[in-house]
C-alpha cells in the first residue's frame, strides 16, 4: 500500500519511540510511519503490539549505525521526515560503558544525518525535516535557582550527557555548515507506561508494590523536572511540524519535584491502590551513596515552543497516578522485561517482523 508520505522513526521499540509510533500512527493514516530499531536491551517490540498490524506501520530490524540499510531506506520510501530518538539513555549504564554511548549517539546520529542528507540534497522538494531529540543533561547541572534557556552553554558532566551533546552539536553543525533542515528539541525527564523498569519511576512503583528496598541517591535533594511522554511527543509533531530550521526548542511542563518528593508520591499511591495501611511504603525506602556526577537540577524554560500553540494536558500527579495503575496492571509485561523473556516473546510472535530489512 502506498502513502502520501512517509517518516522515518528511529528507536521506535523503545520507550518514548513506541509512544511517538502509536501517536503517530493513529493521527496520521496517510503516512506511512517506518520504525528502525536494533531491538538492544530497551528496544521492546511488545511496545507497539496495539499498532503493528496497522497498514500505515512497518518495522524495520536495524541499527542507526549501518549506512547501508539506512541508505536502503531511503531509497525505498524516500522519507518526507526522520524523528530521531533512538539512543543510549541511562546515566548509570554509560558509566560503566562510556564507549556504547559514544557509539550509538554520536556515531548512529552522524550515518542518520549523513545519509539524511545525501536525500535532502537530491530531493529537497521531497523532504521537509530532520527532528533530533535530546534531553536536558546536555546543559549540565543547576543550584537551587535558575533556568536552562534554549541558548544556554553545553555542560555535560555524565558520559551520557556527553555523547547526546556530541549527536546535537553534529546536528547543529550540519544545519550551519550545509544548510539542512534539522531542529533539536531537548525534554526534561520522561514518565509514564513501557518504561523501562531499571528508571526511578517504574523501579520505585514496583519495589514498593513487592516489599523491596527502594534505592534513593545520597540524600534525595537532587531535582528534575517531569513531563508525561504523552505530551512530550505531542510537543514533537508541533515541533517537527512547524519548527524552524536550525531552531532549538524546550520540552517541560514546568513540573520540579526532589527526588525523594517523587518516592513519597509513588509510595502513597501504591499502598493506595493496592489497600494498605498509610506510609506502610516507608519501611521500603533506603539512602545510597550517591551517583559519580550526579547533576544537582535541571529545569528548562519552554517559552518557544508554547509559541507553536504547544501545551501539556496531563499533570505530574494525574501521570503518576496513570503511571501506578499501568505497571499494576501490567505485570506480565513486566515480568518479560525483568527476566528477558520478552526477546523469546517477540521471535515466537513477530518472527516475520524481526527478520525484515531494506
């Protein structure tokens, strides 16, 4: 089946792709929406089980690094648009592996933009815009006051942060140096269902809900700013949309909350649901040494993209409460991921999905 056009999702198996897939799927039936995912520890097919079967998605098994296959994919559906997301993305694992990170952020976004504009320069008619998506580590870590503007200094202190800034700054580069039309978004934290459940969120719901200790870093003061991720990939087809070439955009709603804030809510919420006595999460909790580099706060200003006509709709504790219920109910889903069994689950019930390439 053809269709008008056709955008290119990379990291589209994993946690904010396969809800930018499903947002993208059901709101545009005349696109075709291409997901390319290597399917690493994150990348969960199960994710986007509900719109797989859907005429206008087609997966891909691939890796943002290969040339070849993503040059193949170009030639196939010659994209309207690519929404890079795929990439390494937790602190604690770029640690221990600084060279991975490097690797798929900084390397996998270069073949995209290289290869991105090889297209664009043959068919620039035919191609609208390159959305890069970053996060706001790049900027490094704030005190108890200000603000992270869309021109604020890079400052990245993890290998994490390190390798997104080294992807942005290429695509900063190719807009500069060539002209193409990439935009860069940076988000604060993410939360809501599929996510993996080593992050803070998920972690915490289900250690509390099966009576395991809670890890919490040093103290618990450090702050981040949370964004559900349904009204973050809203904020990514506005931008994607609408943005201008070369324009750095903020994605937050506004929404600072400690670390240790964000546990007594998960806590409260699960002894709710699942009827217990209050605070009974309490006993679960534990103080850790903290992280090497572990940032402070982060917040952003999100002034621009409110320009485009951007709002959040769901709030941090509308999320939250959503988020519990989903991982609650959710526990075989979990239980796959946990054990590994999931990559088992996938070759018994997408075989056909895995073994395509272009």
């Amino acid at each position: 089946m053809g269709f008008e056009r056709y955008v290119l999702v990379t990291g589209g198996a994993g946690f904010i792709g396969s809800h930018l897939v499903r947002y993208l799927v059901r709101r545009y039936r005349d696109w075709g929406i291409v997901v390319l995912d290597a399917l690493t520890y994150a990348g969960n097919l199960e994710n986007l089980s509900d719109v797989l079967d859907a005429p206008n998605c087609i997966f891909v098994h691939g890796d943002i690094r290969d040339s070849v296959v993503v040059e193949g994919l170009f030639r196939r559906y010659g994209f309207w648009g690519v929404f890079h997301v795929a990439a390494e993305s937790h602190v604690d694992r770029s640690i221990y592996d600084p060279v991975k990170f490097a690797e798929v952020n900084v390397v996998g976004t270069v073949v995209l933009l290289s290869v991105a504009m090889w297209w664009w320069r043959r068919h620039s008619d035919r191609f609208h815009r390159f959305l890069l998506v970053s996060t706001d580590e790049v900027y490094g870590s704030l005190g108890e006051e200000g603000v992270f503007t869309e021109e604020s200094p890079y400052n990245p202190r993890s290998p994490y942060a390190a390798s997104k800034a080294g992807g942005d700054m290429f695509a900063h580069a190719f807009f500069h140096t060539y002209g193409f039309p990439v935009v860069v978004t940076h988000s604060t934290n993410n939360f809501g269902p599929y996510q993996f459940p080593e992050k803070l969120i998920p972690l915490t719901i289900l250690h509390f809900a099966e009576g395991k200790p809670v890890p919490v870093y040093g103290t618990g003061e450090n702050v981040r700013d949370w964004i559900w991720v349904e009204d973050h990939v809203r904020a990514l087809d506005v931008v994607f949309q609408r943005g201008e070439p070369g324009g750095v955009y903020h994605i937050s709603a506004h929404n600072e909350w400690r670390n240790i804030d964000v546990v007594h809510a998960v806590g409260k919420l699960v002894d709710a649901y699942l009827g217990r006595s209050e605070g009974t999460y309490r006993r679960w909790i534990r103080f850790v040494a903290d992280r090497p580099g572990h940032d402070f706060r982060y917040a952003l200003r999100a002034e621009r993209i409110r320009g485009l006509g951007w709002r959040p709709q769901v709030s941090f504790l509308e999320g939250l409460k959503r988020t519990v219920e989903w991982y609650l109910t959710h526990r075989e889903w979990v239980d796959r991921v946990r054990s590994g069994a999931y990559r088992q689950y996938l070759k018994r019930h997408y075989s056909a999905l895995l073994g395509s390439s272009s």
